[in-house]
C-alpha cells in the first residue's frame, strides 16, 4: 500500500515561451548553481547540476507581483506551463515510465521547478485551495506506484487523494484488481500545519481490500506543498519524492 509522503542564464526555446521565467532569473536567481543550470539544454554537460536537483528552493523568497509583474501575465505563464507539465506526463503511466529513464526525469523536474518557481499561492497550508480530491498525475516514488508488488496487486486505473480541511483529514485510494476482482485500498491519516508549506502527517488506519487495520504510532512524516492553485498541486514528501495532482 502506498504512503502519504504523501508530492549566467543559457538560452533556451524554453525562455521564448516562459518570457517571465527569464525575467526573474536574471534579474533575481543569483545562486550560481541556478544561473548556469536552470532551464538549460546544456544541463547533461559535465559539471552542471541539474535543476531537479533543488527545484523547489529557488528564489525561496521571491514573489513574482512584488517584482512588478501583473498578476493576468503570471497567471497566463502559469497555465502554459501546467499544460506543459500535463501533456508530457500524460503517456508516463503516473511516472512509470520515467523511473528507469533518469533523461525523462530530469526534462519532468524541470517542468516541476518552473511551476514552483511561479507559485501563486505563498502559504498553502492555510487556502481553501487545498482541500478537495486530487487525482495523480506524476510521482517519481517507487513505493506509490507499486512497482515492487507482484503485478497483480499493484494499483490500476488512478490514484487519489482526498484532503478534508475542516476535520484536518487526509484519505488516500487506490484500486488493486487481483484475478479480476476489484479492491480499494486506503489510507487515513491527520495533520497539522506548518505553516507556509509543510504539513506533518500521522497515519491512522490502513485498509487493504476488506481487511483493515489501526497504523502504528510511529507511521509519520511530512509534505511540503510547492506549488497551488485551484487547478493543480505539487508536493514533495520527507522522502524526497515529488508528486503532482490535479484537482477532480
């Protein structure tokens, strides 16, 4: 069952479609790691690192509308680059195909980090955009796809994830079709915020077709939202995995 860990600039195609990208590096990024490697082609060249490598502490304090930027021309950006992010996934089976290919990967990070660069939503633990059921699109963790499990007990069709704001609740699901015969597994957790990103999760119950159980007190951890809106939400979890989710 799957856990909550549970989700100088080079130039580049990417920068005459995400003019504002340009714009803030430029004129903000000055960590010489973003400077030579951020949105770069040449990030697979000998002694460049890559930007997955820290994507979501770039220009942790900037803020895009107090650059002088208007808030129609981010927002505009920002939609570009989720469908960016939505059509390239959209074959990868919720990252399956990417965990053994470290090029797709990387070309997916990028695409993560420029969303996370341009968040629209400064503290996301504390907006009602949180809340609702997301639906997976993408993670780079093994253990949420199921990979590891013989293949009829890994999950099929989506995975979801539902966050309850006013009980401070989180549900997971997934499908398993075992000999044909469908079964959902579940997790249910708490939280509690830490505010502006970071939520701190302890696990309650597993559920794994019609057997469920209580978790252990020591099935804990945390996720950070990096990036929110109301149509899409990037986390990483305390494992250092990514995960992205469309709201349903």
């Amino acid at each position: 069952m799957y856990h909550f860990h549970m989700f100088g600039c080079h130039t580049s195609s990417y920068y005459a479609k995400y003019p504002v990208y340009l714009f803030v590096t430029t004129m903000c990024c000055k960590e010489p790691w973003v400077q030579r490697s951020l949105l770069s082609k040449s990030r697979y060249r000998r002694g460049f690192t890559s930007v997955g490598t820290r994507p979501h502490n770039i220009c942790r304090n900037l803020s895009l509308r107090t650059l002088g930027l208007k808030a129609t021309a981010v927002s505009s950006q920002i939609t570009i680059a989720q469908q960016d992010l939505l059509d390239y996934v959209a074959p990868l089976e919720l990252g399956r195909k990417a965990l053994s290919n470290s090029a797709i990967r990387a070309v997916v990070n990028e695409k993560i980090a420029l969303l996370e660069l341009m968040n629209p939503t400064p503290v996301p633990v504390d907006s009602q955009e949180l809340g609702g059921k997301w639906r997976l699109v993408y993670t780079d963790s093994e253990n949420i796809l199921g990979v590891s499990r013989p293949r009829w007990l890994q999950p099929v069709g989506a995975i979801y994830q539902t966050i309850f704001l006013d009980t401070m609740q989180v549900e997971n699901a997934e499908t398993i079709q075992p000999f044909g015969i469908s079964f959902d597994n579940k997790v249910w957790a708490t939280f509690t915020k830490s505010p502006p990103k970071k939520v701190f999760v302890q696990f309650r119950r597993f559920q794994f077709g019609p057997f469920g159980f209580p978790a252990p007190t020591n099935a804990r951890g945390f996720l950070e939202t990096t990036f929110l809106d109301r149509r899409m939400r990037i986390s990483r979890g305390n494992r250092r995995h990514v995960f992205v989710l469309v709201k349903e």
